[in-house]
C-alpha cells in the first residue's frame, strides 16, 4: 500500500460526537466514519484490521470443525413467530413489508435459519454430529445507540450453531467452541474474562459471556480476588452470611412518616440506620403485580425475580397498579396484606424488628418480624455487591466493567423443539435435536482493541490485528536516494510475506510520524538524510527511542519481531 495512491486520511481533532476513546480515534484514524446513529462505514484501513480479526476467528472455527455458509439478512417474519421470540423481540427487530404486503425483518440472529438447515441434513442418530458457522450482518433497533462500534444498529456477527443427538454430545460440541473462542481472543490479545450470565431472550440451559475489561464497558463483572469465579452482575450468587438476630421480638407499630417516601428520607426521619429497612418494590412479570422485599440499602436483582417467577417481562409498577395492590402511594408499600404474591430476600430471613411501608399513605411499620406477614417465595432476589462474600471461597468480590466480546450458549432443545427439528434415534424413535448456539461482534472486538491498546498519540493495535505490521516512512520524497531505497525496502518486505505501507506522501515528516502513531502502526522504519550512509531508523510504536541500523538489518529485525508473535 502506497499512500500517495491510497484512500487515506487522518483527522487532528477530536470528533464531537463521539463518546469513547475508541469511536473518536478509529474515527480520527480514519478507519470507521459514522453513516447515522449507531451505524458505521468501515474504511480500507478499518477493514483491514476487521479482515484480520474475522480470519483469526475464521481460522479457529475452522480448527474446531466448523463450516462456513451465509445465511440471508432478509428473513419473514413468520420465522419468529414460529419460534416464540417475535415478541421478545419486540420494536428492536427491523420490520418491513414487500410489495405483495408479506412481513419481513432484518435478522437480529439466525437460531430459526440454521435449524432449518439442519433440518436438510438431519434424519438419523447418524446425521450429527456437526457445527456450522457465518459472518453475517445483524440489525437491532438500538434506543440509545453510543460509544462508537460497542453500541450499534448494523453489525458483523460471527455465529456458529452445533447439532447433536443428546446432552452428552452437546457439552463435547460446547467445549470445541469455547475452547475455539479462547484461542481466537487470545491471538488477538485482548484481555478478557469468562463469566457467567443470563440466556436471556436466547433462552437455553447456560450462558457464558467473554468480557473485554474495560472501563468504558457497559458490563459489570463479579470477580473474587482470591479465586476464579466470575459472573455477570445479573446472574451473580449472594452468599448467605447474616447470622440471625436475638433480638427480642416487639408488637408492631404503625408510625406517621409524613413527606418521607425514599429509603433516604425515612431513614433521615426516623434516625434509622438503612439496614434497618426492608422495602418492598411492586413489580408488573409479564404483566401481573409483583412484591420484591431486599433490605433497606440493597438493590433488587430484577433478572432473578424474573428467572424465579418463570418470567418473560419486567418492569416496575405504574402509579395505579401500587395504589391497587397496596392501597397507598408509592413509597408506602410493605409486606403485610399485600394483594399479590410477594418474594422476600433470603437475608430477610435473618431479620427481627425492622421497619417497611405500613400499605397507608404518609406512614411507616415498625417492628416487624417474620411472623407479621407470609411470604409467597424466599430466594436470593438482591444485587450483589462489592465487598460481599464470594459464594465459591469465601473471598471479596470486586467489580469490574466489560465489554462484551462473544457468548456461548447450550440451548438444549428449546428452538429444535419449536422448529420440530428431530432426529431417529436407535429405536426408530423421535427426538428433538440438542442445539448449542456460539456468538462473536467483530466491530466490538475491534473496538475493545481500541479502547485497551491506546495512548495520548493514537492507537497501538497488536501486530495480529493492526491494518498494517510496517510502514516505511520517507523523510524526502524529493530525494531519489530515499525514494529509492524505500521502495526497494518495500519491495523486499512485501515478497516476504510482510503487510507493509509506504508512506511516500509530499508531506512534513512530523505529519508523517503523527499518522503513523495515530492508526497505530506497530514498527516504523524511516528512510532519511542517513540512507547517503545505508542507514535508516526502526521504531516500535510503544518504545520511547528509535534504533539506527542498516537497510539489511532492519528488515531482519522487522521480520524476527513478527516472528516472535
């Protein structure tokens, strides 16, 4: 690549309306330039380090015996329908109608296509096992779409989907591509975590996520810091490790709290301690009224009364729904003659005397104790947090943000089940197929680069995934002497098998040696007043100096160093 000859440009400031380090340095960089919200062009530069992660990707999947198809983005509507997930769905599908009035959607995934393929092959025990894969371009309908390639409406999904006769035969499947998504981030040298998570609407019997540590991650990981457990927030286990109160049980009292809805301000005016409360939040699963009980300085785990309660929807109550339940305004609920189910924390339990909502308007209960009312469920319904027990060893957990990178999922026989996608078994019997469903965002591997290799300069890419390893730097291009050694330098390079660019723009060399340090060329070679002695200067992107060696010995430095990698 010459750039004289190149699409390529660099932008000195920074750019307004993006809100990440990575989103305005591959912007600045020139390698993504946004289309509209949360959509993106990737250009040659940024296509190129895209190209190089999905082969990495393609490679591993290749590796673990997966084969690539391509799966359309255009897809009837029915197809959700069918599977149960159109409504889960819901306004972030893409929807359209073709002329003859037929309902269509952008592909937000492709669970429903690729058992239907499946079904192509699959007649006997004897057809499986097998795992097929696509990179493919997904549409979601983003409300909020931010932080540059992280949170997006258009993107580049790796995913592959295994087939297999029973449970055993999926975990064996499950464990090439978990096994196949370390080895791929791993050469990418990201630095990631494996956590547990929800299914979501995936649904399935487990989910695992690979997080990017990042501070701008939208994530929060559980980690311990003594061994290696790691969660995601929403599915983390809250070790039980209260003991129980000996406090002497008193008749409960109904006091006026008049102004004093929020855990703050009744704690203000009753001069209580937080962990004194317990609040009751109403909640609408699906529809219908629901109490949540946590103590008074926790937060409720809305994905775990979700999971308890066999649950699709959550959302707290509406004014009137509160006013129905509890025969109060908000901020007043509490646990006694509630007119709907009611979850209790399982740290409740432990419990004696404390104070909730009295169900009246301007007042509060206080001493109340287990006996004063009858929970429905009791069950680990709060947020962890940091600080708490680990529920494997019994250390600290400590919180850390992500960005989440891939996921992988044994989804059992859920979506062979509703596409009725079977198999014969020994016994000339009919069995659902055992399905596990694997996913990688290419631009979020890419952007979880950017944000983990930058520095106050520019980007600093891994050799594996930079655009280019090389680039050849000509101080004068007036110079025949330079311009001639430097291509000759570059000729060399390129029949070696190195992806290398020359820089033989008519510009100053410190606007040279900005743009390289911008979109994060690994080494640089420059070619100067020192070629008249057969010399020119190496620098690696993240060294302070650079070393002064012969034409010959430079290239040989080059290509041991990307032979080390």
């Amino acid at each position: 690549m010459k750039l004289s000859q190149s699409f390529f440009y660099t932008l000195r400031e920074n750019v307004k309306d993006e809100d990440s380090d990575s989103g305005n340095l591959l912007v600045r960089a020139g390698m993504i330039k946004k289309s509209s919200a949360g959509v993106y062009m990737y250009l040659p530069l940024g296509y190129k380090t895209l190209m190089k992660i999905e082969r990495i990707i393609r490679e591993e999947m290749e590796n673990a015996g997966s084969q690539e198809l391509l799966m359309p983005a255009l897809i009837p509507e029915e197809v959700y329908v069918a599977s149960g997930r159109r409504d889960n769905f819901g306004q972030s599908m893409f929807s359209l109608t073709d002329r003859a009035g037929k309902a269509y959607v952008l592909g937000p995934t492709h669970e429903e296509l690729f058992a239907a393929a499946a079904a192509m092959k699959i007649r006997s025990y004897k057809d499986m096992p097998f795992n097929i894969f696509q990179f493919q371009t997904k549409f979601r309908d983003e409300a909020r779409p931010r932080y540059g390639l992280i949170r997006v409406r258009e993107f580049i999904m790796k995913d592959a989907y295994s087939f297999d006769r029973d449970a055993q035969g999926m975990d064996v499947s499950y464990q090439k591509m978990f096994d196949a998504y370390k080895n791929a981030f791993d050469r990418m040298q990201l630095d990631y975590k494996i956590v547990r998570a929800d299914t979501g609407v995936m649904g399935g019997l487990l989910s695992e996520e690979f997080q990017a540590v990042t501070d701008i991650g939208e994530d929060v990981l559980v980690l311990c810091d003594q061994c290696s457990y790691a969660s995601n927030l929403e599915v983390a286990a809250c070790q039980d490790t209260m003991n129980d109160c000996d406090e002497a049980h008193l008749p409960t009292e109904i006091v006026e709290t008049p102004h004093s809805r929020t855990i703050e301000e009744v704690t203000r005016f009753l001069n209580e301690p937080a962990d004194r409360f317990v609040k009751t939040l109403i909640y609408r699963v699906d529809g219908k009224p629901v109490a949540v009980m946590v103590r008074g300085d926790r937060e409720v785990n809305e994905t775990k009364v979700l999971k308890l309660m066999n649950g699709a929807q959550i959302e707290l109550a509406d004014a009137q729904t509160v006013v129905e339940v509890t025969g109060a305004a908000i901020g007043f609920a509490g646990p006694i003659g509630l007119s709907c189910p009611l979850i209790m924390d399982q740290e409740i339990t432990h419990m004696a005397n404390f104070i909730t909502g009295a169900n009246k308007t301007g007042y509060h209960a206080i001493h109340v104790n287990l006996e004063d009312f009858q929970a429905d469920y009791t069950a680990d319904v709060r947020q962890i947090t940091e600080g708490d027990t680990c529920p494997v060893c019994g250390g600290r957990i400590v919180f850390k943000k992500g960005i989440e990178i891939g996921n992988t999922f044994k989804l059992g026989t859920k979506y062979s089940k509703a596409m009725n996608l079977e198999f014969l078994d020994q016994q000339n019997k009919l069995n659902p197929v055992w399905m596990g469903s694997y996913g990688i965002g290419i631009g979020r591997c890419m952007a979880a680069l950017a944000e983990q290799y930058h520095d106050e300069h520019g980007l600093c890419w891994p050799v594996q995934v930079a655009p280019v390893s090389a680039a050849i730097v000509v101080i004068s291009t007036k110079d025949s002497d330079q311009m001639q050694a430097a291509e000759q330098l570059y000729q060399q390079l390129q029949s070696r098998g190195v992806d290398v660019m020359l820089d033989d723009r008519d510009e100053r060399p410190g606007v040279k040696f900005k743009d390289m340090d911008l979109i994060g060329v690994p080494v640089r070679i420059t070619v100067g007043r020192k070629i008249s002695e057969g010399q020119v200067e190496l620098k690696l992107r993240t060294a302070q100096q650079a070393e002064t060696l012969s034409i010959q010995e430079a290239a040989d430095r080059l290509l041991a160093l990307l032979q080390q990698v």
